[in-house]
C-alpha cells in the first residue's frame, strides 16, 4: 500500500510543473490536468514509445502497410531523441496541431519534409516525402507508385518554381513560410489530398485514446 501510495505522489504534477507546462502551451490548468490523467492512462510508464505511436498510426491508416511518415512524425516530437515521447513533448504535438498559430504548423511541415535536417529542403526530399505520405494514406496497389511518383514530381516542381527565388534548388524555412502564407494556390498544393479523403472523421474525441490520435490527424492533415 505505502509502495503504491509513493508511485501515485511521483506520478502527480507539481505547481511548478503544471505552471510550466502551462506557460509553454497556453493551455489551462485544468486542460493541463486532464491531458496528464489521460496519458498516464495510456502510457503509464509516462512515456509513449515508438511502438504504442504506431498502433495508433494503424488505427488510422489499418491497411497501409507503409510506416516511414508515421515515423517521421515520431521523430519530429521526440525532441531530445530518446526514442519517447514524454508528457512535455505530447503536450508540444498537440499545441502545435491543435492551435490557429499556422507558423507553428508551418514550420513543423518544414521540419517533415527536412529529411536530412540541415535546414533547407531540396526536390528529393520533398519529393520521398510527398510519396510516402500518398502510401500511407492511398491505397496499398503497387500499380498506383507511379502516379504517386508523377503527383509528388509535379506538386515539388510548382512550389520550387514559384518561391525558390534564387534558383539554388532548395527552400530555405522563411521561403517556405512565406510561399504558403502569401499563396493560396500554394496551401492548396501542399495539403494532401489523398488523405483528406482517407483519415476518419473524429470530431468529438469519447476518450484520451482519440484526442491522441485526432492529434496525428492533424499533423497528417495540415
């Protein structure tokens, strides 16, 4: 009883965590507070691991049999690269997919497409990213990668013809904020079709389980 009773006091929050997390997110406490409970429900390690995010991933896309984006997107929030996800860097992925700030998302989008992580995307990158995206959420028929290839091709070649303006075939974060917030073709362009068409609707999340998962919805969606 005393062993349990020391588990659940560590596993608490202190005032100064919950006003940290607070400050980093802008959420309320009680939001704070209601987030954690339902984490810990889920993960009661207090960490979600690579493993547990693609379950999730396969509760969406059940039929792909691609994980390389579901990946990506793990490690874009593994922040400090423990192969986790604790409960700050959760907070962080819902902040950012769950927010109206369109420069948070805009950036994680870059961060995506980013592969190599030097900070500039060339046409490969955007280019395996984009077809990775389509068979996650297409269908999984081999006859389709060809068009998925074509699609992702046309889609890179518009956007870097229209904002690379320095023709050194890489976009640079500012040029690819700037194209996306100044170009509504361009927002167009970038949101992935396939999926819209594809991801569930969950609107009204019944449990902690959904709200991660409408979390990655979002990522997968914006």
């Amino acid at each position: 009883m005393g062993n349990k009773k020391a588990k659940e006091k560590i596993q608490e929050l202190s005032e100064d965590e919950i006003l940290h997390y607070c400050i980093l997110t802008d959420f309320s406490k009680e939001i704070i507070l209601h987030y954690y409970d339902g984490f810990l429900a889920d993960c009661p390690s207090g960490k979600l691991s690579k493993k547990e995010f693609q379950k999730m991933y396969k509760q969406i896309f059940p039929h792909s049999k691609s994980i390389k984006f579901c990946l990506r997107i793990f490690e874009i929030f593994d922040r400090n690269k423990d192969n986790y996800l604790d409960f700050e860097e959760f907070l962080l992925a819902i902040k950012v997919t769950t927010s109206g700030d369109i420069n948070d998302k805009l950036k994680v989008a870059f961060e995506i497409y980013d592969l190599k992580g030097d900070g500039k995307l060339d046409k490969k990158e955007m280019i395996k990213t984009l077809i990775n995206i389509y068979e996650m959420a297409g269908e999984d028929n081999k006859s389709l990668k060809g068009q998925y290839q074509k699609f992702a091709e046309k889609k890179v070649d518009i956007l870097f013809e229209r904002f690379n303006l320095k023709k050194d075939n890489y976009l640079t974060l500012s040029e690819f904020t700037e194209g996306c917030l100044n170009d509504e073709y361009l927002k167009n362009l970038l949101n992935a079709t396939f999926i819209n068409n594809k991801l569930p609707n969950i609107n009204k999340p019944k449990n902690f389980h959904e709200i991660q998962l409408q979390a990655i919805q979002n990522v997968l969606s914006m």
